[in-house]
C-alpha cells in the first residue's frame, strides 16, 4: 500500500505511541509537544537526505530510521550530555510504501529504546526525496558541558576509536566491491559513543563528534578554542580492514579519516594531567601556533599545511 | 556566486549572530545549543520544501524564511504558549546562489525579531529540492495550555479570522491571474496569530492553528476531544476578495476555506459562559454524537454528513 493510498491521519495513527516518560506532558498529536524540565537543556537538530546520507539501494529502511536517531544521539554526547526526547519530521515521496515507512519507524524506535529516549512530535509532509530530519534534547549539568572552544595549547587530541568506516563502507559499495561485511556494516549502522562520551566528559577540556572526517573536526576545535594543532598521521587508528579496502580501492585509508566522516566516534582533547583518566587514541596535540599541521612519522616532514582554506575545500 | 564556491565553514559565519537572550549558554556553533529553563517547555517542528509549500517563482526567499518561521510560531501560538528558540535545518541544492540562502535567513530574522525570539542552532546539508525544517520551543504556564482534546459539548466552533487566502492565492498564481494583490500576499506573507492566540488562551477550551484546511482542524479537535461537531457552511467568513477570486477560478471559496489550508487562523471551541470574552467568528458547535455535519441555511438540509473517511480522503 502506497502512503497516498491512506493519507497523513492514517499513517500517523500507525507510527505513533504514548510516551511513558512522567516529564512529557503532550506528545504526539498537539500543535507542539509538552515538557516539564529542571536541568540545563541540549538542542540539536541533523538531517538525513535520501541520496546524500543514504541510498535506498544499500540501507534497509531500519537502517536508515536508527542512523537518523543515531548521529542526533552522537551530538548530544559530544556534548557530554542525556538524550531526552526527540521530535521527526519526515517529508515522503506519495508513492513511497506505507511499509517502508513503519520499518523507518521500527529502526527509530530501536534506537530510541536503546538510550531510553522518546518521541515526543513531529510532522510528516510530502517531497521527492526521502528527508528525516531529527530534533533532539538533552540534559546535562554544567559541570559536565564540553564545548569545542575550551581545547588549551598542549592538551593531547584523541579520538575514542577507528576512523574510516564510514568512507571506506561507502566506496565499498559505490565500486560494487564484494565481501568487507565488517566495515560495510559499520557504514550502514553506524552507533552514537554515548557511554564512551558520558565517561570522558569529566576530563576532557573540549569535544566533538566526528560526522564529517577528523580533518573539519579539528578544525572545529581550533577554531572555536582560538588554537592550532599538530597532527601526527601514522597515529590516526584504523581498521586493518579498512586499510585493505583502501588498498583495493586504490585510495589513500588516511583521506578517509581525515575527510571522509560519517564515523561517530569522538575527538577530544584532554591535558597532561587527565590524560590518565581516559582511554583513546592520542594523534595530535593543541598548539598555540594558529595552524593545523599533518606531520608523518615516516617521512619526517611536514606533509600538508592544512590551513582553514585547504580544509574548507577537501572536506 | 553558488553555495558550492564558498563551503559549508562560510556559510555559516554568513548567517550566524551572537543569542542575546541570556538563557542561551551556547548558541550556533557546538554539536548542540544549551538552554536554561525554568516553565513548561513547549516543541514543535514544521517543514517547508520547494514545490510544496512554496514555489520559488512566486516566493521571494525573505518571504520563503519568513514563512519558516510563522508556521512555527503559529503551532506554539495554538498551544497557548510563547515562542523561545529556533532551530533551523536547510537542505539546500548546490548550484543555489549564496544570496539567496542570505536573503532566506533574512526572511527568518525579520519573523524571529518581531516575535522576540532567537535563532540557537541548526544544521546544514546537501539536496535536490529547497527543504528548510525549523524546530522552535515555546513556554507556557499550564493554566493557559490550550490543547485539541478539551472540546466540550455546546461549545461554539470560533475562528480567528477570514480563510480561503491560502489555496485561493495558490490557485491565482497557478492559473497566471492578474491582480488581487491582497490574497496573493495573504498567500505568500501567512502570520501567525500569537497576539490572538494569547488573548483567548485563558477562555477557551480547545485550540488549533489552520495549517491543513478547517475541515482538517475540526476532525482534529472532534477526534482528541472524543466528540462531533456541527459546522453552518454560511457562517465561515471568507473575504469578499477570495469569494471574487473563486468565482473567476470556477471554484468553491467554501472548499478553500474548509479544505484549502495555509491560513494559519485559529480554530478554538469555547462554552457559553466565555463567548462574550472572546472575538471571532462563530461557526458551528461541538456535539456528543461523534459526527461531524456541514449545515448550509440556504438550502435547509445536511449537505455532507463529512465523517472521518470522508475527511481523509479530501484533505
């Protein structure tokens, strides 16, 4: 049955629940939903675009609706935060299945039930490609807040896990490339770090997840914390798999981390005296020199500049 | 110059400023924006794409934004509520031209600034078709919540003011008419009521905002409040200028009013006692029996007994 065939009314009637958390007052149904809070609240808002963030082709569409809880969840964990509630909005093709749609939902529940976090609203409208866009809130206390402008000259940047899947999964599929079911899942179902941020969030001076390659997200940090970074390649981790689809690809595993994104692990950066306190993997350190520099052990010098415009263009 | 000439980093500094609510600790700029409360918090989330709810020919892009954000506000107007924060989502195609994506931010700030509130945070990607998904919170005392599922028995059926501008300035720049300026920026210019909406929250006991059609809102307000309703066709007001419209377009101004939607008026059932506190257009009442009856005084008798089927077939 296509959604056409039964209307706004009906297909939210099948996708909606009571929400059970005693802080939300309305939820789905009104012209805005209700909260009661005592906490500072998180805001953060991403979007998945059919074509863009995913294709039909390779994503199932459970698929799909975890990834767009997913990286909501991940901002609201680079922040050091809860996840709460969450409203979608969906804008659907007419003759999309009405199938389709439930399993979105079922993906997004999934997610959801993970972290304990509810739908609270939304909307639902028509377009030509698939678009989900998610808000979600979150909690969290002052004390735990990490920004990225708070990085300080001589902290240690880390990153909490391999990089690369996302970009190797995704080229992995665009060639047509048989097998590395591994990383092709960690493309397809890629997780928010919340555990992993909620720890850290203590003894970290500043973070960010990483959505659009390691490369723009330090950037980010340097930036907004008024610093520069030094970059050492080698020690970026990455998957032996990820390496080896690199290799078959006849591409570079470290342009995958550094520009490619969609990985959701976190990057940090943490001071001599923390960095006792926290697992990861140390790449980089915070310089006080305003420039970013990617410097390779094996070839003892300096491989790139990588000044803001350089960034701007690869990422 | 395109929006692919500058990068996404540019972008954002181009329509970026500073929160000056001090209830914002962070704005634009972190994974998530944080926000201190201490009322009822009111979420609402609304979508616009290209092609369905505007049409870049007949929409300049300040009037693009600026619809953006009257949807929004119209949905927490309804709740009874204050509109507090923004969260602005924009896909946008690559080949747009940077100045067009400066004149729709201009559009929003000019709707956000005459209602007080704050752009925070927001998010921004790549698509074929414009999509611009805002998200805004709102604060309410929970005396004044006006919900869709209070609608008591003899309560009169009241709107806000004149419908039908929006499907009939649609249908005017759909079939290339001349003149009728009024309606055709009714159409392209849609405002919220909030002042409205604020003055009525403390007498009545239901409200919506017309976003989908009258017909649309009062199965709403029937189907939460577990009731009927009974409407008198000639009592709708619908201005003389969309009454002249519809007779050139050999169409029904009723079915613009009652099926056309984008009016953003609102619908409130409210009890005898509290009529005289309110103003507005009586246009019915609420009823026991669970159906919904369109009466005309023309004609004396029932001219659609207008069930639910019925409803969502036709809006």
């Amino acid at each position: 049955m296509k959604i056409k065939d039964i209307g706004e009314f009906e297909l939210i009637n099948l996708i909606s629940n009571k929400p059970k958390n005693k802080e939300v007052l309305v939820g789905i149904g009104d012209d805005a939903a209700v909260i009661k809070t005592k906490k500072l609240q998180l805001l953060t808002t991403d979007c998945l675009i059919e074509g863009d963030h995913f294709n039909s082709k390779w994503f199932s569409p459970e698929q799909i609706g975890s990834k767009a809880i997913e990286i909501n969840v991940s901002d609201i964990a680079a922040m050091g935060g809860i996840p709460k509630f969450l409203l979608i909005s969906l804008a659907l093709p007419n003759n999309l299945e009405v199938d389709f749609v439930k399993k979105i939902y079922d993906g997004m529940w999934k997610s959801s039930k993970k972290y304990d976090i509810e739908i609270i609203g939304g909307n639902m409208t028509h377009s030509n490609q698939i678009m989900i866009s998610v808000t979600l809130t979150g909690e969290i206390n002052k004390k735990n807040l990490t920004l990225r402008n708070n990085a300080k000259p001589g902290d240690y940047l880390v990153v909490s896990g391999n990089l690369g899947y996302g970009r190797a999964g995704l080229r992995l599929f665009q060639e047509n490339i048989s097998g590395f079911d591994k990383v092709k899942k960690k493309y397809l179902e890629p997780k928010a770090q919340l555990k992993k941020a909620l720890k850290l969030a203590p003894f970290v001076n500043s973070m960010i997840d990483i959505s659009d390659g390691l490369g723009s997200e330090v950037k980010h940090i340097c930036k907004e914390s008024k610093c520069g970074a030094v970059l050492y390649k080698e020690k970026i981790p990455i998957d032996i798999d990820v390496k080896k689809a690199a290799k078959i690809l006849n591409e570079d595993e470290y342009d995958y981390a550094l520009y490619g994104g969609e990985d959701f692990e976190l990057l940090f950066s943490v001071s001599k005296n923390n960095i006792k306190n926290i697992d990861g993997y140390i790449f980089g350190k915070i310089t006080k020199k305003r420039d970013i520099k990617l410097k390779s052990f094996k070839e003892k010098k300096n491989l790139d500049k990588m000044g803001y415009d350089h960034f701007s263009n690869t990422v």
